[in-house]
C-alpha cells in the first residue's frame, strides 16, 4: 500500500491470523493518528471450529496433537456448549500468539519447545451463534464435526481459543480450520477492496480514501462544532464538554475532521481536551 499510495505514512489496525481473510483497515497521512481508535473497536467473525481434535496452535496451521474424535455429539450439546463462552467472560488467549512474556512473544517460546501458560484476561463475547454443522473425516481418518459459527466480540478476543474451550467443554478437542472478519467496529467487509482492486485503481485514476470524519464517525460518536470552536481547537485550547467519557470526533461545519475530544475535569470544571487535533488552524 506504501507503493501504490507513494507514501511511507500507512498504518493499519491489527493484522489477521496467516490463515484468515477479511477485513483489515489501514490509515493513511494524518489519519494514522485514528488508528488507536479502531483497535480498540468491536469485532465480527465467521469461523469454522473442527470438533474432535486439539491441534498445538488451536488453528489448523499446528500439528494435531489429540484426536478424541466428535462422532456422536448432538446439536443440542453443541449449542448448549457455546453459552458458558458468551457474554463477559473470562479467556485464557491461545499459547502461540503475540503477547510477551518476560519480553518475549508467547508464540516464539512455545515454538521454541517452551511450556507456556498465559494468565486469562477479561473480553466481551456479545455473539456466539452456530449457523450450520457438518460431520467430516480428517485426513488422520479421525471423526470430526466441523461447526461454522459466527462471533461477535470485543477487542482481545481469540477466535481460536474459543475454539479450543468448546472443544474441551464437549471431551472432543476443537480447532479453526477456517476464520473470516467481516467486521471491525463500522468497517464492513463489503465497503472493503482486495490488493488487485486497489492496484488497478492505483495506476488507473488513483485510490480514493474514506475521508477522516467518515472514518472517524465509523469508530465513535461525532460533534459537530461551530466555527469559534473550532478554531479554539486548532490551537489545543478546551471547550464545552460532550457529556460522555468515549472519544467523540469534532466535525467543523464543513464536514472536515478538526479534533478528537475527550472530556476532563479540571478544577472541578468539566472541558472537552483535544486529544487529537487533526485540521490546520
């Protein structure tokens, strides 16, 4: 992207598993300073979770290491399974990731030979839903039950070790075979476009970029500002609370994106600070 927008100032918002597909949003200029704003925003998955066995990286990329098989596993213990994974629940993430460890990323001590056991963290599962299932032979001749579900979560969620928690919760063993984000927090998969439609439109007419206010406005609330406001912004000065503790976009009455806002209180006076400021004065 850095070649076909010729610029050095791309960046992107988390990067997906090497096997998954789907959405991945990059900021370009100025509105890599967004960014921070859209990792932190909710998510949306189509996966395939493989009942029956446990693989050693919980996707289908790792060697398989029990086969306990899923012959016999009803729908109504499948779905009965997925509640205890949904809602605000707590996730040991999955040893071969990106998290450190005595600074050093788990992924790398466990393909090391490393035992690794990661402490479990807090995330919000606010859509577990089984969409179809289909029995299957792997290609060991084990009996699987391949489940395509659909998730719906907060930032920091594994897909794989949700996964791998429902295949423990049935006795089987469970991995990803398959992972698509369709969604990352007002980021669609169908406003998307793959590598070879932008590079076409890169020697063609040029790539058109989602204007910073569409963007912000796609990750949190937007305020609209009137022109003194506007130029109090531009200069880092505060001006009248938004009322809420998220970040909140300042759009001037032009449409341009002038701030990002975050209300604070100073003594005992609540102001909107700009925590951003993204138009020229």
């Amino acid at each position: 992207m850095r070649r076909l927008l010729r610029t050095r100032k791309v960046g992107h918002a988390g990067t997906l598993d090497p096997m998954a597909t789907g959405v991945l949003v990059l900021g370009v200029g100025r509105s890599t300073r967004l960014l921070t704003y859209v990792v932190g925003a909710d998510k949306t998955y189509l996966a395939t979770i493989r009942l029956g066995q446990d693989t050693v990286t919980d996707d289908a990329e790792g060697d398989v290491t029990t086969s306990a098989g899923a012959a016999g596993v009803e729908d109504a213990a499948v779905l009965s399974a997925v509640v205890p994974l949904t809602g605000e629940i707590l996730q040991v993430p999955s040893a071969v990731s990106a998290i450190k460890v005595d600074g050093k990323r788990s992924y790398a001590r466990v393909r090391a030979g490393e035992e690794v056991a990661l402490a479990s963290r807090p995330v919000t599962v606010s859509e577990l839903v089984v969409l179809d299932r289909r029995t299957a032979v792997s290609d060991d001749g084990t009996a699987v039950l391949d489940v395509d579900v659909r998730v719906t979560c907060s930032s920091g969620t594994y897909i794989r070790a949700i996964a791998r928690d429902l295949g423990a919760a049935l006795g089987t063993g469970g991995h990803l075979t398959a992972l698509r984000r369709t969604r990352v927090g007002g980021f669609d998969v169908d406003g998307a476009a793959d590598l070879d439609t932008l590079a076409a439109a890169g020697e063609g007419d040029g790539i058109v970029l989602l204007p910073p206010a569409a963007a912000a406005a796609a990750v949190m609330t937007v305020r609209e500002v009137d022109a003194a406001e506007t130029a109090s912004l531009g200069y880092g000065q505060r001006i009248a609370p938004s009322g809420t503790e998220a970040p909140v976009a300042a759009v001037d009455p032009d449409g341009v994106l002038v701030a990002v806002l975050a209300d604070e209180t100073r003594d005992g006076v609540v102001r909107a600070r700009p925590v951003i400021v993204l138009a020229p004065r």
